[in-house]
C-alpha cells in the first residue's frame, strides 16, 4: 500500500507542475484569442465597409444589365422590327434585308444611349443576329456554336443566366477591354418560335476599377458559386479558382500567394455571386508591447497561488485514494461484497461513490444472469419436448404406411402416405411461404384422402406454366379453395377440378376450376361483396375448413400480405361449375430446392 500512496504523490507532483504550467498556457491562450480576435474584427469592420460600398456599385451595374432586358423584350417597337428583321431574313442563303436590320440596330442604339460602355448583342434563330457595335471585319456567326450560346437556347423562356467573363469579342475593343463580363437572358419573337438571346456584356474593368478605388489596401475579388474569379486587379488571376474555405461566412485568416490575409465574403443576390476580400494580415498587426507585462504578472502571481493550494490538495486528496485502492485490492481477490464508504461532492468523492454502485450492479448482474441462464435451460428443454411429438407423429405414420405395403395393401399404405404428407406440411410452420408446386403436391394429396374418404371419383388436373412452379405463394393457399370446389361445387361426388397457373408482367395468376353445381347469379355477387367487404375490414373469416381456413380467410390473408395487388374473381353461372380467379405479385421463392419431385402435371 506503501508503493500505491508513492505512486499517487508523484502523479500529485506532476499534477503539480502541471498547475503551474496551465495558467501561462490559459494566458497565452487568452491572450492570443484576444488578440486574434480584436485584430480580426478591425480588418473584417474595415473589409465589410469597403464590401458594403463596392456591393453598392456592383450590384447597380448587374441591375441595369438585367433592366436592359427588360428595355429590350418588353419595347414593343423594338419587338415589331426584330419581327420584321426575321421575317425579311432569308434563312437558306442567310442573306439579310438591310432597311429592315437598320431600323432594329437604331433602336437598339436608342435604348442602350444611357447605358454606359455595353455591348448588347441579340442572337435570333437561324444565324441572324444585332449589335449595338461593330464587328468589322469579322461577324458573330460562330457565337452560336459557343457551348453557353447552345445552352442557352435550349432553356425556358425568360430565363435570365450568369455566363461569366470572356475574351472581349469585339474586335476594334480588344485591346482596352480584353475581358467582358457577360449574362444572357432568353425570350420569344413567336409562341411557336425557338428561344432568341439577349447578350450583355459589360467590360471587366468597370468591376476591378471599383475594387481598385474603395478597397485599394485590400485584395477584392468577383466570384462565381463555383469560386472562380470574374473580376480581379491583376488580370492573370481571372478564370482561377479560389478554395471554398475562403468563401465561408466567418472571418477567418488564409494564405493566398504564400501571403496570410483576413478572408471577408459578402453575397449578391444574382446568380451566387460574392465579392472577396483579402485583407493583409500584417497591416493590421497592433502592437502586442502592452500584453507583455500583463503576462508575466499574471504568471508570477499563478505560481504563489497554485504552489499554496497544492500543498494542501496534496494532503487532502491522498487519503481517500489509499481507501479506494484497499477496495480494489480486496475486490481483486474475490470479495464482491465490500464498499469504499468513500463519498462527497467532488470527483474523487463520486469516483468513490462511483465505484460502491458498480460493485453493487456487478452483484444485480451476476444475480439476473444466473436466472437467464436458468430460464434458457428451460426454454431450450420446452423446444426440445415441442419438437419430438410432431416427429414421433410422423415416424409412427411412415412405420404404418411401409408395414401396410409390406403386407399388399398399396392402397391404404398410399391413403397413409398422404394424410403423412399433409399433416407434416401443415403442422410444420417454419416457412410462411411455399413454392406453388409443393402448393400443388399438398392439394394433390388432399384430394387422395377426399377420394378415399367419401369414395367418389374426384380428378385434379394441373396445368401449370413452366416459369411459375417455382413461385413464393403463401402456405395452405390453394388446400381450401379444392376443399371448397370438393365439398360446395362437386357437393362429394363425382367431377373435375383443373388448376392452371400462368405469369404477365410482374403478377402470377391462378385458376381453380370445378365442373360442379356452380352458384346463382344473386349468390354470386352476395358472394363477391362479402369478399370485398372482408378484404375492407380485415375481419376474421368464420367458414371452416381445415384449420378454419375458408375462402374467406383465404382472401382476407392474401390481402393482408399483398394489399391492392392482390385480386380475386368468381365466375359461375348455375349448373356451370365455378372458377376461382386469383392474381398477385410474382416473386421466386428464395429457398428453392434442385429437385422438382411432386409436382403434378395434368
């Protein structure tokens, strides 16, 4: 016990030196949070002003792209002579009319006069197309090949996209604005017509002069929902992509060209577009000459004080852990019976605490696992038990049956086999589904016990589609729909029942067919409605049949498992014999056996 109290003073120890070490770290910690934190909302106050300004001008440039639009698809002028312009347009030879091209590029001019520098182009079906510019000596044909172009004329109409920045394609403009900022709009000159598109672009400069004159201590940028760079200061960044973690809300610090800026984002309301600001982080580094001293006070007055508290930590703390550790010890040698007694409010009072309740459920749990196991034993004797009077059924009926054979009576050996056979499948019910020829293999039997029960000539006949005698139908499903046809329709006397099965689409369809009496048209849909209702409530059948199984519960069960899949029909007329009709989703039985013996082929 020596050795345990010697081993928890030196873990004192160490906690000790950790205490001393812990209030320069939290000082440290603080200090650089406050630091980092004051820092940071400085440059993001700055950051979000010169943002909310630049924003301002942004935005307004967007919106009077997108009121040009307007000017241009709702002026109904303008709309008449594009119109015109198409009409006169000769699609084949894509010869154009100029008086008619004239008065559309001068209203054109007209409706842009006061929009700044901004080249307007409208692309209309069939090659012909307007500018508010030249483009001698080369034209825009090719534009509509352009793969944002062909997108766009397969889009709704008035649907108004983003394309992004471009490669100035007005020649005689190239060099002063060698990118342009583009969105396109679509609309209609007919009902019937394809999509015609509006094209504004605007240089990329009027965005990057923004940023240039009210953040020029700051890196700003248009971005795209991708994060690809629309407009920058230096023209080799536009195209790039900028990593998603500079885009978030927060402001965070980032490196960006191997240099650490503040990362400042603000959304527009067009197309996910935002504007990113990258602040140096060095501009805004205060001085940290005050923080000094109060460090190293602080430092020195946390060693006094924590050296004095654990002194007395020390002497406190040590007593109750010797205790705990006689606990263990004992424990550790068998004895589940005895308790710390060691309790309070803090953590070694509820380790103490802790330690007394586990002990005490460890007892509760050896208690309950020594009944489980009792009641396991029992449960497994009562399965046992469960499972020998079924089998000693079986094994007396096939000693019966083969002693019957072996004295030349085949007749009832076969009569045995049968009841044998059905009783094993009824009573077996570990599987819920069969396959519909062990199906047929139970109602073949059944019908050999009827013909010796009551000594009529009763013939099943089959005729079963090859694809469906392995399909999952539900236990005992045909037995009383031919105990049915025996007892109702051939009233136990002589006749024909057929069974056919065939598959369409997903459903696996089944008919069970006598040559009987049949039923009366008004007892025929008495009939019908009883079934539908019954499908309707879920109502338990009343008709008896083997295991009280009837027609009725026989829909009741198949409605239950398939719902409004499953569908039932009775055809009969009086004097005709009745066909029970039954569809329901086909579905292969995943135990299926190699051997097919059994099955009844008629």
């Amino acid at each position: 016990m020596n050795r345990t109290s010697t081993n928890w003073r030196k873990k004192l120890i160490a906690t000790a030196l950790l205490c001393l070490l812990i209030p320069s770290a939290i000082s440290l910690g603080l200090t650089g949070v406050y630091t980092n934190n004051m820092l940071m909302k400085n440059a993001s106050m700055k950051s979000e002003q010169s943002l909310d300004v630049a924003k301002l001008y942004v935005s307004n440039i967007i919106d009077n792209m997108n009121h040009a639009f307007n000017s241009i698809q709702y002026d109904s002028e303008m709309i008449s002579n594009l119109r015109l312009a198409w009409n006169k347009y000769n699609h084949d030879e894509h010869k154009t009319d100029f008086f008619a091209n004239k008065v559309v590029t001068e209203k054109l001019n007209e409706l842009m006069y006061f929009s700044g520098k901004c080249y307007v182009t409208i692309f209309l079906p069939g090659g012909l197309y307007f500018s508010n510019y030249s483009v001698y000596p080369s034209d825009l044909s090719y534009m509509y090949q352009e793969p944002w172009l062909v997108t766009m004329s397969k889009k709704p109409t008035n649907t108004t996209s983003w394309i992004g920045v471009l490669d100035n394609y007005v020649p005689a403009d190239t060099d002063r604005y060698p990118h342009l900022i583009t969105i396109a709009h679509t609309f209609k000159l007919y009902a019937n017509a394809p999509n015609a598109i509006i094209v504004i672009s605007k240089p990329e400069s009027e965005f990057h002069e923004i940023f240039d004159k009210y953040a020029s201590d700051q890196t700003m940028m248009l971005l795209d929902r991708e994060g690809t760079i629309q407009s920058q200061t230096d023209e080799r960044l536009i195209g790039t992509t900028v990593p998603f973690t500079y885009l978030s809300d927060h402001k965070d610090r980032v490196v960006w060209n191997d240099k650490e800026y503040i990362s400042v984002t603000t959304p527009l309301s067009f197309a996910g577009l935002s504007i990113l600001s990258l602040t140096p982080y060095q501009a805004v580094t205060g001085n940290y000459g005050k923080f000094f001293n109060q460090i190293v006070s602080f430092q020195f007055l946390s060693f006094i004080v924590f050296s004095v508290v654990m002194y007395f930590l020390l002497r406190y703390y040590i007593r109750p852990i010797i205790t705990l550790a006689k606990t263990a010890k004992s424990v550790e040698s068998g004895n589940l019976d005895v308790r710390s007694g060691v309790s309070g409010n803090d953590e070694i009072g509820y380790l103490g605490l802790s330690f007394d309740r586990m002990l005490d459920r460890i007892n509760e749990m050896i208690h309950e696992i020594q009944i489980e196991q009792t009641r396991k034993r029992k449960a497994e004797l009562e399965l046992l038990q469960a499972q020998v009077n079924p089998h000693f059924l079986f094994n007396t009926l096939n000693s019966i049956r083969l002693k019957t054979i072996m004295r030349g009576d085949n007749e009832i050996g076969g009569v045995i086999g049968s009841l044998s056979t059905l009783l094993r499948m009824t009573i077996n019910r570990n599987n819920e589904f069969l396959t519909l020829h062990e199906e047929i293999d139970i109602a073949t039997q059944y019908v050999k016990l009827m013909k010796f029960r009551h000594v009529v000539d009763v013939q099943l006949i089959t005729n079963l589609a090859s694809d469906t005698l392995f399909a999952s139908i539900p236990r005992l499903t045909l037995q009383p729909l031919i105990e049915n046809a025996f007892i109702h329709g051939l009233k136990q006397k002589q006749g024909t029942i057929t069974i056919s099965s065939w598959r369409k689409d997903h459903l696996l369809y089944i008919s069970i067919e006598d040559d009987g009496v049949g039923i009366e048209p008004e007892k025929l849909v008495s009939l019908t409605r009883m079934l539908s209702a019954t499908s309707m409530r879920g109502d338990q059948g009343t008709s008896s049949s083997m295991n009280g199984i009837g027609l009725k519960n026989v829909n009741e069960r198949l409605s239950m498992i398939y719902g409004d899949e499953f569908t039932i029909q009775l055809i009969s007329s009086k004097d005709k014999g009745l066909q029970i009709a039954l569809s329901f989703p086909f579905s292969k039985y995943e135990g299926m056996k190699d051997d097919v013996q059994g099955i009844v082929s008629g």
